[in-house]
C-alpha cells in the first residue's frame, strides 16, 4: 500500500466494509490499547529522565569549569596568615573573577550531614577553604600551583578536574540510557502490534478467504487492518502520554536543596516533546501492522 495523496485520505477517512474485517473489540483490541498506552507512560518518564540529566551534565560541565577550591592546611597559629596571602595571591591572577574565605559557619555547615549541626571546627583539623570563581577566559591552574607552593606552603589548589569529568560524563550516559530506553519501548510496541496483528489476521482467516473470492485485493485488506491498529495505537498512546505528564506535574519542583530528582520533569519547550510520543506511536504501529499484514497475507494464500 502506498500512502499517495488519494491513499492517505482513504486511510483517514476508513471504509466501513473493510473495517468490518478487523474485530473492534476483543483480546487483540484491549493488548494494542493497553501496550500503546503503558508504553507511552513510560515513553514520558524516559524523556524526561534524559531530558533532565542533560540538563545536569551541562550545568555541572558549566558551574565546575568556572569554579575552583584553595585548601589551606597549615597550623592554627599560621591559617590566618596563610589565608591572607593567598587571596592576595589571587587578586593578582589573570582568569580569577573573585576570591573569598569561607565562614566557619558555612564551612560548619558543608559538614553538618556528615558530622552533625553541633560540630566544632577548632575539634576537627578542619583546613580553611577558599572559594575561587573564574572568568570566561579561566585560570592557568599549573601557574598557580607554582606561585602557591613558593608563597603559602600549606596551600592546596583543587581545579575540579578530577571529579568534574566523571559527573559530566555519568549525566551524560545517563542521557544516552534515557533515549536509549525510549528506542526499546518503542521496539516493544511494535512487537506487541504484531503479534496482535498476527493473531486477529489469524483469526479472520475465513473472512479473508471469502473476501479474496468476491475480488477484495490484499492491498484492501491489508489496509484494513493498519488503520485500525494504527488508530487504536494512536489512542492508547495518546491516554499514556496525557497520564504521564499529569504524573510529571505531580513531581516535586525543582530544588538546589534536593538535587537532581526534584529536576526530573520537563522545563519550557520541553513539555512539547511528549506530545511526539503518540505520533511516533502511530508510526510504528503502523509500519509493525503493514509488514505483519503483508506476511500473513502471503501465508493465507
């Protein structure tokens, strides 16, 4: 069957007669329903899913790029100082944008899930942190480990490279898995619409018999069985992909606080994707009913 102008009109428009082949109700009916519509649901979340996690591998590749951390270790008697001098050191660096000392009270509470809110930092060997934030152009992190180790020897420079790519790159396989899932649902329906296909074929074998012998076309019949499998996919989905982003609303809004999956949903033009999903839906039910149809078609004669 090929989709010409004139075809697809057909296709839409339906013919009462042929439509009669294809039981309307029934086990084939209720599967492609419920496998269109279950499968969609979770077509949302796994967009969602790589959608955010997108989002996540580019707000931590941008935010740790730009960002660096001074760990000062050195006694009590000489942190102070140490400190001092290397802030002065990074105002006089090319690539620093600013430059400041951390509270105790912040540095309390970056340790507080660990240690507690009661924690007493002169307790602990706790070293002093300096936040350094970089420019666009960034900082020359060997120069400056150079110019720290001569002038501030309890001085630790931490550029983020070591864990800034390993977070990136698991957002980003995470991203991969999200589409990645969405290819296998849309494998599953497309299996589960052949087999419904398969059988309500199987089960119309008479009808179809009796059909070729008044002169109906494989063409005719075979179209049929696409369109209403096609539309009945195109339905299903269309509830599962409604369902799933009501159940995407429902999710807690973003937060710092809580993390990644308080992000997990859709953000501005993002909440347009879904609505591809029964379409593409339709697609594959459409392509799975057509090749099932043409092979048991060819297996009836």
């Amino acid at each position: 069957m090929k989709l010409d102008p004139g075809s697809l009109r057909a296709f839409i428009k339906g013919d009462t007669h042929a439509d009669r082949v294809v039981p309307p109700t029934g086990f084939t009916a209720q599967l492609t329903l419920f496998a269109a519509a279950a499968m969609a649901f979770l077509a949302v979340f796994a967009l969602a899913l790589s959608l955010a996690a997108g989002r996540l591998a580019d707000r931590w590749g941008d935010e740790l790029a730009r960002s660096a951390t001074i760990r000062i270790v050195a006694p009590l008697d000489q942190r102070a100082a140490q400190t001092a001098a290397a802030l002065a050191i990074l105002e006089t660096t090319q690539g620093v944008a600013s430059a400041r000392a951390l509270t105790d009270a912040e540095q309390q509470a970056l340790l507080a899930p660990w240690f507690g809110s009661e924690l007493v930092l002169d307790a602990l060997p706790v070293p002093r942190l300096i936040e350094v934030i970089e420019d666009a152009d960034g900082i020359d992190a060997a120069g400056l480990r150079l110019r720290l180790s001569a002038e501030v020897p309890g001085a630790i420079l931490d550029d983020h490279s070591r864990w800034r790519a390993p977070l990136v790159e698991a957002a980003s396989r995470l991203r991969l898995l999200g589409w990645v899932s969405i290819v296998l649902i849309g494998a599953a329906v497309a299996a589960m619409i052949t087999l419904a296909a398969n059988a309500a074929l199987a089960a119309n074998a008479q009808v179809i018999a009796v059909l070729r012998l008044v002169g109906a076309t494989d063409d005719y019949i075979a179209q049929a069985f696409i369109r209403r499998f096609t539309l009945r996919a195109l339905g299903g989905a269309a509830v599962g992909t409604v369902l799933g982003m009501i159940a995407m609303i429902l999710m807690p809004s973003a937060s710092a606080a809580a993390g990644f999956l308080t992000g997990l949903g859709f953000q501005g033009f993002g909440w347009l994707a879904p609505l591809f999903i029964p379409v593409l839906a339709g697609g594959v039910a459409f392509l799975a009913t057509r090749m099932a149809a043409r092979h048991t078609l060819r297996e009836l004669t």
